[in-house]
C-alpha cells in the first residue's frame, strides 16, 4: 500500500495497534512510509498519555523509538515530558533506564533530541549514576550518556566514576561504562579516570582480565606519564601468570610485549619494586625464572615467551 494508504490504516488506532505484535509493525511501517513531519507528528499525538504503559510493553516500545527516531526533536518532546515531567520524581527517570524496554527508549531520547531537551533527563539520571552503572541495562544508558550526551555532562558522569573508581572497576556492568568514558570525552578527563583506577591497589590488574577492563589497562600503559605507567607495569607483573592464563588478559601481556622502547624503559624503572627470590633467580611465588631477571624477561612471561 501506498504511504497515504497505509498512514490511514493505523491512524485513530495508533495505540491499541502498537500493543500488539504485529500492530506494532504497521505503525512502524506508517512512519517510515510518510514524507511529511507533520504527519508522523499527528500520528505520534496518538502515543500521547501513554509513554509509562509503553516503557514496559515489549511491542508498544519499538513504537515510540520509531517515533524519536522519525520526528523531528521537538515533535518528540511529549515523550520527554511524560517520563520527567510526569514521571512523579527523578527518580521515574531511572526506574526508566532499568528496564529492559524502557533503557532502549531512554537511549533514543539521548542519541537523537538536542542537549537542551535531554539536560533535566540527564541530570535526574545523575543522581542515581554510579547505581545505573551496575545495573545489567542502565550501564547501557550511561555508556549513552558518555558517547551522545552534552560535553559538560559527559565530564560531570566521568568525575562521578572517579569519585567511586573501585565500586566501578570491580562491576562486570560498570566496567563498560569506564570503558565508554576511556573513549570518549576530553583527554584530561580519560586521564584523572585512568589514575583514579591505578590508584586502587591490585585494581587495575584484575579488569586487565576482564572483557571491557582490559581496555582501562591498555589506556593506562598508552596514555598515562612515566611514573603512572611504572606503577602499572609493576602491578601488571605482579599478575603474569594469571593475565597469561585469562582470554583478556592476554590482550594486554602481548600488548606489553609488542610495545615499544618507552613501555620497556618503564618495565626497568618498575623492577626494582618487584619482590625477587635471591635462590635461583626466582620472581616471589611465580618461581619459573632462572637466572638473572630483566624486563625483557618479565615481558616474555606474560605471553609465554621464553
């Protein structure tokens, strides 16, 4: 059927369709079929009252994405409305985010409405950050937050992860989001996030092995200073075995291994920290070292080398 066809088959009935599995497909398929903004405009007005009920229904929420994503931002703004606005607190805005339907409707508000309409969507969003960001679909809001949000936002949630860098480097959840803000946002901030892991003991190690966490270490051991770079070396190899025996942490043994002079240089500034065995020239509790023990040879180790 043509546009006009199929825009008339759904309009009047918008909502009772887009609860339905295959409703909610034909409603899809008006959007995408009309030209005009007006006219997906008068069919979003029929999702007016409705956003809540639509958070949780496992149809009626691919409807309303359709929407953010089809009108332009200021059509879209009853939705925002309803979900802070109406939403009876700040608190609405994160039960949102924890749902596995609603996070996905939130993600569209930050990925397409302009920074002024998502900032008090956001900011209620804030409040709860760090708890959003150990929760299995919230920390998919706040990786959004970090990659479409407003800059002064994105700095606001990276300070907040500073704040609690171990309650986040030790979250399987929240590990995603530290690796969303490592990449992304200004540098100063990826660093003052990097040094606050570092700075907790055994840290940085232990999300070495880990699927997002590897990539905290690698940022660490490419863009922190000499002396941070040192101290993670150290710590690093304090966990040779272990990284070599992990799939991520493999990762990052050969990245050390594999890098270049500045990364060995720091390797030799580290080892004298590094607790040696006199007998056999054994490293403490690893005891598979024979003869003297360089950097290079702790680099070897941690990808099997000789």
């Amino acid at each position: 059927p043509g546009a006009g066809a199929r825009a008339s088959s759904v309009a009047g009935q918008v909502w009772r369709l887009a609860r339905d599995a295959n409703g909610c497909r034909e409603v899809q398929l008006a959007f995408d079929a009309l030209d005009d903004d007006e006219d997906r405009a008068a069919l979003a007005s029929e999702l007016r009252g409705h956003i809540w009920e639509a958070v949780r229904c496992p149809h009626a929420n691919h409807v309303i994405q359709k929407c953010i994503v089809s009108l332009q931002p200021e059509a879209a703004q009853f939705i925002i409305d309803e979900l802070v606005v109406n939403g009876c607190s700040p608190a609405g805005v994160s039960q949102a985010a924890r749902h596995r339907y609603g996070c996905r409707i939130v993600e569209r508000l930050i990925e397409h409405c302009t920074a002024p309409q998502v900032q008090q969507l956001i900011e209620a969003l804030m409040v709860d950050a760090v708890t959003l960001s150990k929760h299995p679909y919230g920390n998919y809001v706040m990786q959004h937050i970090l990659e479409h949000g407003p800059a002064e936002q994105r700095q606001k949630l990276t300070a907040l992860l500073v704040q609690h860098a171990h309650a986040a480097g030790s979250d399987c959840y929240a590990r995603a989001v530290v690796s969303k803000a490592l990449s992304h946002g200004a540098i100063e901030d990826q660093v003052m996030l990097a040094r606050a892991l570092l700075r907790e003991p055994g840290l940085i190690a232990t999300m070495a092995r880990t699927r997002h966490g590897h990539v905290a270490a690698k940022f660490v051991l490419q863009h922190l200073g000499e002396a941070d770079r040192a101290e993670a070396c150290r710590q690093l190899s304090e966990e040779v075995n272990v990284l070599r025996a992990s799939r991520y942490g493999r990762f990052v043994a050969a990245f050390l291994a594999s890098s270049d002079g500045m990364l060995e240089e720091a390797f030799r500034d580290a080892m004298p920290n590094v607790n040696l065995l006199a007998d056999n020239g054994g490293v403490h509790g690893r005891g598979s070292f024979h003869g003297p023990v360089s950097s290079q040879h702790m680099v070897h180790a941690a990808v099997g080398g000789g």
